[in-house]
C-alpha cells in the first residue's frame, strides 16, 4: 500500500536529488526511509534524535542561509516545538529567527492520524494542536500523491499533515481551491483531506453538495459562496479540532442567511488505544455517525 508516509519518503529523496537547495531535517521518525538519501547528502539530510527543538532550531538556521529545509517528526511534536521556538526572544536561534526572518523557505511535515491522534494502529489518543499555526499553510492531503505539496523548489511555507487514512481516489485538486465533487440545493458539505470518502458515503442520496479541500488556510470563500443559494447550510467535516474552520465559513457566508455546523476531532483526550477507524468512530467521524449528524443538521 503507497501510503502518505511513503509517498513523501520517495518524494521528498527524489527532491533531495533534483534541488541542492533542499536539506531534511529528522527527529528519529523515519529515519529509516532517509537511510539513501542520507548517504547520497550527508550534508543536507540531518538527525536530530529525539531532539525536536533541535529539529526546529537546526531547520531555522539551515532557512536562515537561503536553503528550503523540510522538518519531519510526529506532528504534536513538531508544531509544538515550533510554537514554543516562536513564543522564545528575540535572540533564540530558531523558529523565530529562521522561519520568521526567512518566513518563505519552510516546510514542515508531520506524522499523524488526526488532530488528536498520532501513529497508526494501536495509538491511543493524544491531545496534539488542531494542526495550524500562524505562518505556514496546512495541506491535509486525502491520498498519497498530495504529499508531493512538500516540494521544495518552491519558496512559501507549508505544513503537510501525513496519515495513515486515505482516500480511496486521487482528485485533481488546483491550487488551494476546493473541488466540486457532488452537486445539490440542500446544503454544503466541506470534506477535508482523508475525511472526503466518509464524508461522500455518509451524504450518498443526499440532496447536497460536497466539496473537496486539501488544505482549508487561506479558506476557498469564493467556492463556498458559489455554492449556496440565497440562504446557506453549510457542513465542515475536518480532521482537526471540531469548529477549527467555522469563523472562516461564516466570514465567507457573511452576506446572505446562514447556519455553519463543524465536524472534526472532540477537544477531549481519548484514552484509549485502537485502529484508525475505532478512532474515527469514537470521534464520530465515521460514515455511520457523520451520516446521522448531517442529516439531523440539513
């Protein structure tokens, strides 16, 4: 199975190959996939250890020379070590000065299930961040190939949220735009990332229109707004923190009649360990539970 995780090894080694301004910086996780590349750019593929403002700190540095570092670890971790690096002074050598004097060279990547979920199966529940931060934009691809947003040629910064959850068809997705992919009068529907094939089953028979985001900063106002009538009912299915994306709905939907109902992760820590979809369930994520809670919304 070509996971994100494996998809953004193979991607990230091939750009390590094509671009000599690309570095990758490790915390352990995954270090095993870079073993090539590591060879191949001693130089430019760096383990940290169990080091995450390390990570941060060797990742600002690296940006502060004109060069387009990727950090990968877990990503509770990693956008922890990051905010925590940015809240530092003025005089700390890392985020802050290396993603926040050369703001457009940074890419970060981190491992996760969900916003409150980390690994694979047999992971319990972790309270994480909603998998945003002020400054680089979040892409939470819903197949394996949108990993390749990591590229670094280009010099934006981006947040890439991998997961062990998948979408079962690729979408040709443009830019950060969201894609139609079924159309109705009955209301909106946003499905975000892995989440799109759940969402589409549990709205199947539904007069509703479903679109597809793989990354929702800065938010698509323009689709939305297209997409509803003079009076707007809007469903956004997100794997973050439930609510993460209403305010940017409602700023979107501010001229004309509305309701906006956000579906994600609960702000609660699970205890529990259990596959992807005994977690998706517990969180009311899966097909069964989103369909009753859309139909009782629209």
């Amino acid at each position: 199975m070509d996971t994100m995780r494996d998809r953004f090894i193979a991607t990230a080694s091939r750009l390590l190959d094509e671009d000599p301004r690309l570095a990758l910086v490790l915390a352990e996780i995954s270090a095993a996939g870079f073993e090539q590349a590591q060879r191949r750019h001693p130089a430019r593929v760096i383990n940290a250890g169990i080091r995450e403002r390390l990570l941060i700190g060797a990742g600002g540095g690296i940006a502060l020379t004109g060069m387009r570092p990727i950090m990968h670890t877990f990503a509770s971790f990693l956008v922890g070590a990051a905010v925590r690096a940015g809240e530092a002074g003025p005089r700390s050598s890392g985020h802050r000065r290396g993603a926040g004097e050369r703001r457009r060279f940074v890419r970060l990547a981190g491992r996760r299930l969900h916003a409150h979920v980390t690994g694979g199966r047999g992971a319990a529940g972790h309270p994480g961040h909603p998998g945003r931060m002020d400054g680089p934009r979040p892409r939470p691809p819903g197949r394996g190939r949108g990993t390749a947003a990591a590229r670094g040629a280009g010099d934006d910064r981006l947040y890439v949220r991998l997961s062990p959850q998948s979408n079962a068809e690729a979408r040709p997705v443009t830019g950060d735009r969201f894609l139609t992919v079924r159309e109705g009068r009955g209301g909106v529907v946003i499905a975000v990332g892995p989440l799109l094939d759940n969402v589409l089953a549990a709205t199947e028979g539904l007069d509703a229109t479903v679109l597809y985001a793989t990354t929702v900063r800065p938010f698509d106002r323009t689709a939305l707004r297209a997409a509803v009538g003079v009076r707007a009912d809007a469903v956004i299915v997100e794997p973050y923190p439930e609510g993460t994306s209403t305010a940017a709905a409602n700023d979107a939907l501010a001229k004309v009649v509305h309701r906006v109902l956000g579906l994600g992760v609960a702000r609660r820590e699970l205890r529990r360990y259990g596959t992807v979809d005994e977690h998706l369930a517990a969180q009311g994520l899966d097909r069964a539970s989103l369909r009753a809670r859309i139909t009782a919304f629209l």
